[in-house]
C-alpha cells in the first residue's frame, strides 16, 4: 500500500515537472522571438535641380538616406533612373557623386529605350537612426564636342531613386523627382538702331 501510494506522489510530482518547464519554456518563447534582429528601414530622399541646361555645366543637388529602423544597416546603396524620352541618344545623360573628398566619380549609366539607369559604385554603412547625405551632379551634355553624335533632345528628365542594403536586394524605398531641361536659344544684343550709307562701321 505504501509502494503505491510512493508512485502516485512520484507520478504527480513528475508530471507537475513537466508542466511547470512547459509553461516556463512557453512564457520565453514570446521574449525570445521579440529578441530576434530586424532589418535596417532605410528612407532616402532627393533633393532633384528643378532645371538644368540642355547641353550645359552639370548641376549639383544631394541625396539623403536615413536609417530609421532600429538595426544598422552594413552597406546602403543607391540606385537612379533617369526617363528623358525617346529623342535623347544613349550618351546623353551624365551623372556624377561625391561620397568623400574633392573628387567627383561617375555613376555608370546603361541605356534602353530612353531610359537610363546605373547605381553608385560605392556603398556606405548607416547605423540605426543615423543619416547620411551624398552629393551628385547631373547634366545632359549630349556626348562630347564635336563627335558627331545628334544632340536630340527633350523638355525635362523623370528622375527615381532608390535605396536598398547589402551586396543585393529589392529596393526597401524610392524618391520621384522631375528636372526641367532648358533648351539651347540665340539672341542679339547691342543691335544699333541704324547704320550711315558710306560711313563708319557700327
């Protein structure tokens, strides 16, 4: 009698056991999950040149990209397309950054039926709840002077940027802008009013 009732207290005490880690285990499950990283949210934002010249001087504008998630972010990097019709040829757009220094470095750029599309060849890493502007230039210089190419052309440039972190990845966020592109013109000044048949030269 005292045998049986020796392994019914063991059974119970057993089987409270198991309950009691059972119900510990399924109260850490929660906190252990909520402990597990998140990817960085990365946001950017351009600031575009409301105009640039056909066939002039590049213009300067920046790129801001913040990280407002709460991991850090190892290498952020930025893409750009750029839509200026169907009448520029496929050199007609350039697009320059500067992460660092005084030295401004090319974004190369692909072309595909008036499209042009390239990402900055350096990436830079942004902790969490940090902020980092880059500076760009953009032009449509129309190829080189003199090289035979046809200077086409177009009345603004659709532009979209676009973040994404790691070596590759879907964008996590982009920024639309629109940059009016001024065409070239001719005019005269100093025209004088009239001239002296035989006399001097004006």
């Amino acid at each position: 009698m005292d045998t049986f009732a020796h392994r019914v207290r063991s059974s119970v005490a057993v089987s409270g056991t198991a309950l009691l880690l059972a119900a510990a285990g399924f109260g850490l499950a929660p906190t252990a999950s909520a402990d597990e990283s998140q990817p960085p949210v990365l946001a950017v934002d351009t600031a575009a040149p409301a105009e640039v010249g056909l066939a002039g001087l590049p213009v300067d504008f920046t790129t801001k990209v913040s990280n407002t998630g709460a991991s850090d972010a190892s290498s952020a990097r930025l893409i750009y397309r750029i839509d200026g019709g169907a009448g520029l040829p496929s050199n007609a757009v350039g697009l320059e950054y500067r992460l660092s220094g005084t030295e401004w470095k090319t974004v190369p750029l692909t072309y595909a039926d008036g499209k042009f599309s390239g990402e900055m060849p350096e990436t830079f890493p942004l902790a969490a709840g940090q902020s980092r502007t880059v500076q760009l230039r953009i032009g449509v210089p129309m190829g080189t002077p003199h090289n035979g190419d046809s200077n086409g052309g177009t009345q603004q440039l659709k532009m979209t940027t676009l973040v994404s972190y790691g070596a590759s990845g879907a964008a996590t966020a982009t920024d639309d802008d629109t940059v009016e592109v001024d065409g070239l013109g001719t005019g005269l000044s100093g025209v004088p009013a009239a001239v002296t048949a035989g006399g001097p030269a004006v």
